[in-house]
C-alpha cells in the first residue's frame, strides 16, 4: 500500500512538473542552458517513479518476480522489433513518429506480457 502511494506521489509530482515545464517554456525563457533544465524537470520524479517499481518488484515473490521478468523481456524485444521495423518504413515515406510513442508501446507490451504470464503460471 505504501509503494502505491509513492506511486500516486510520483505521478502527481511528474504531472505537475510537466505542466509547469510546459507553461515555462511557452512563455519565452532565455537561455539554452535554462531552458534544457527546465524541459528536463519532470524526469526527476520519473525518476523517483522508476525506483518505486524496481522496489516493488524486489518486493514480489519469486512467481511474481519470474513472471514480471519475463513481460519485460518480452516488451523489450517486441518494442525493439517494432520500433526498428518502423524505422524503416519511416524510410519509404510513412510518418516520422516521436520518441514519446516509445514508451506508451513498451507499457502496453509489458502489461500484455504479464496478463499472459498469469494465465500460463495459473
């Protein structure tokens, strides 16, 4: 319960850095050096967000922990698959896609890899 806690948190902190950033930006700071910290501000609880999931997952058993390890492996590879696969399609004229597309393609493997993992350790 206290991990989901630290989870909401970071989110939170995240969300509102984001926002902040954002608005900061838009509104014409001077300065590379000032404006790279502040574009990169909301990666400090994204941050904080990545320590609160490895320790959840230090905290799983071992069933849980296998099966985590195994969606991720999974996602890694599916998302390196597509990624790349998209690359190269970018090169005969689809659309360039940003980088944030990474990520949310990542989650979304890494959440169909554990609905699998518990149906196949069931």
């Amino acid at each position: 319960m206290r991990q989901l806690f630290y989870m909401i948190a970071g989110l939170a902190a995240y969300a509102a850095l984001l926002i902040c950033s954002q608005y900061l930006l838009g509104n014409g700071l001077e300065g590379n050096t000032l404006r790279l910290s502040i574009a990169l501000l909301p990666m400090l609880p994204a941050l904080f967000i990545c320590v609160v999931v490895v320790r959840c997952i230090r905290q799983l058993d071992e069933l849980q922990r296998r099966v985590q390890l195994e969606a991720l492996a999974v996602a890694s590879a599916g998302t390196a698959l597509i990624t790349f696969s998209y690359g190269f399609l970018e090169g005969i004229g689809f659309p360039r896609l940003s980088m944030f597309m990474v990520w949310p393609l990542m989650a979304a493997i890494w959440f169909l890899g554990v609905i699998v993992g518990k149906f196949r350790f069931r």
